[in-house]
C-alpha cells in the first residue's frame, strides 16, 4: 500500500522504552481494524488521549478500535476535512 510506505518514509522513528514486548495481541495497547492508526498521544491538557485514525480509501469506511489494556470512557468523532 503506497501510502503506508509514503507514511513510513517521511515519518521519523520515536522510540518508546517498555519492559518486554507483548507476546500477544491481547498485550497491544491498541488494536485497529479498517483504517490506519497515524497518531496516539495525550492530550494537551492532560485529560485525555487524542487518536487519529485515517481512511485512505476514497471511500467512506468503518473501523474498529480496540483497547486491549484500557477500559476508555468516552469517545468523541471528529472530521480533520
């Protein structure tokens, strides 16, 4: 997929340190299915996590986001276009 290696081209490395690398999937922090994850960070304020999530499709799609680790209580769509 073009833009997955157009994203791994331009996009720096950020090193992140954890104890041992999870030996499942039941371990990831976040497990998406039908668009591609671009950003996991928290919030400016502190009070939350922003996630940004991309459809390259030309399409309109559906996606799942799991949360394997975390049990999030709210969630909000927002449209960057």
């Amino acid at each position: 997929m073009a833009a997955a290696w157009g994203q791994a081209a331009f996009t720096p490395l950020e090193c992140a340190w954890v104890p041992s690398p999870p030996t499942s999937s039941k371990q990831s922090l976040i497990h998406v299915e039908g668009a591609r994850l671009l950003t996991f960070k928290q919030a400016e304020d502190g009070r939350g996590w922003i996630l940004r999530l991309w459809n390259c499709a030309p399409t309109e799609a559906y996606c799942r986001v799991d949360f394997p680790v975390m049990s999030p209580n709210d969630a909000w769509h927002a449209n960057l276009v």
